[in-house]
C-alpha cells in the first residue's frame, strides 16, 4: 500500500479532552437534552447508517436515551456531535476514541490507536462539514497529544468516507474482514495536523 513509516506508538488510554471545538460552519459538542430527537432520527435513517450496519429502530433507541441519558451519547473524551454553528442544530457524530484491541485491524501489534469516526446527516453531506469538523478535531488533537498514528476504518464500499479520509491525508494500509464486510482501514500521523 504505502512504505510511510508508521513508527509512532499509541498512548493508551490518553485522547482529546476539549469540551467544544469551533470549526467554522459547524462546531463539535457535547449533547444536551434538546439534541434528542435530533439523535433518534439520525440513528434511525437507513442513509446514515448504511455502511454502520443499518439502521437502528428509533423505539430502541429512544428506550436507550432514556436509560443513561442524552449526555451519555458524548459521555466520554474525544466524543461530539457536531452541530451547524449558524443554528446549533444537530448534523451528526464525530469522535476520536481508542480503537479496543478486541477490534480487527490496527497497525501496532498493541492496538489502542485513536480512531477518528463520524457520521452526517444526509441533509449536511456535500457542504465539506465533515472534512472541517474532522480537521478541527485533529488540530486540537495535535496540540494536546504526543504523536501518534491515526486511524480511520471504514466500509470498503462507503466511497465518501473514503475520499474524506484521502483529502485529510489519511493513506490506506490494509483491508480486513469486520462485521461480515471488508473494511479499510487508513492510518495518518497526528503531527501532519499540528500548527507551525
């Protein structure tokens, strides 16, 4: 695939701790109560989810949301939903999170690489809100951690979260088998995003 070295080592357990992360048109958040209908509707779209494994019923999860809380949803470090910065509205996820060793495919033999994943709502696709939020996200990694690979790994056949993760510089290195689908998993270093 590519012969960049990867020769950085992942700090597990160490992720971004930013309450709010401004990103030009939008900015990435954390829940709050008024964000739950917002949250049903996009777990529940088929076009959202349809390289995560399909969607999910909104009974379920609304009885979800309802046992641990609209906060839980960006309970943990690195968690967000980012949000049109002109309305506040919500327009998806983004986190960026250990990567559980359980999980296949990493590119260090200990895993625990920070996994940068997002979703957008069908009605934000095409406004480049993605590649803001994720580059943001990243900046701000970069000023607060050591560097580290990132990673990305997405559904083979989700074109647009592929040509998301080659425009932030992410490059491929390998293909696995995960959830019945071959997935591809990218890999960039944490310092391409550092300011100079």
């Amino acid at each position: 695939m590519t012969s960049r070295a990867w020769h950085t080592r992942p700090v597990p357990g160490r992720t971004l701790t930013a309450l709010r992360i401004d990103a030009g048109d939008v900015v990435l958040r954390k829940a709050r109560d008024s964000d739950r209908d917002a949250i049903i509707a996009h777990a529940s779209d088929p076009e959202v989810r349809a390289h995560l494994g399909g969607a999910q019923s909104r009974r379920d999860v609304a009885r979800d949301l309802d046992e641990v809380g609209v906060s839980a949803v960006t309970g943990s470090p690195g968690a967000y939903l980012i949000a049109d910065t002109a309305s506040d509205a919500f327009v998806g996820t983004m986190s960026l999170t250990r990567r559980g060793v359980h999980h296949p495919g990493h590119v260090s033999p200990d895993g625990e690489e920070l996994e940068l994943a997002y979703t957008l709502s069908p009605r934000a696709w095409g406004r480049g809100w993605a590649f803001q939020a994720a580059t943001a996200v990243l900046r701000a990694a970069a000023a607060e951690l050591p560097d580290e690979p990132v990673i990305i790994v997405t559904h083979s056949a989700n074109d647009r979260s592929l040509n998301l993760a080659r425009r932030l510089g992410f490059e491929p290195a390998t293909t696995f088998d995960e959830h019945g689908v071959q997935q591809t998993l990218a890999v960039v270093n944490l310092r391409e995003f550092a300011r100079a």
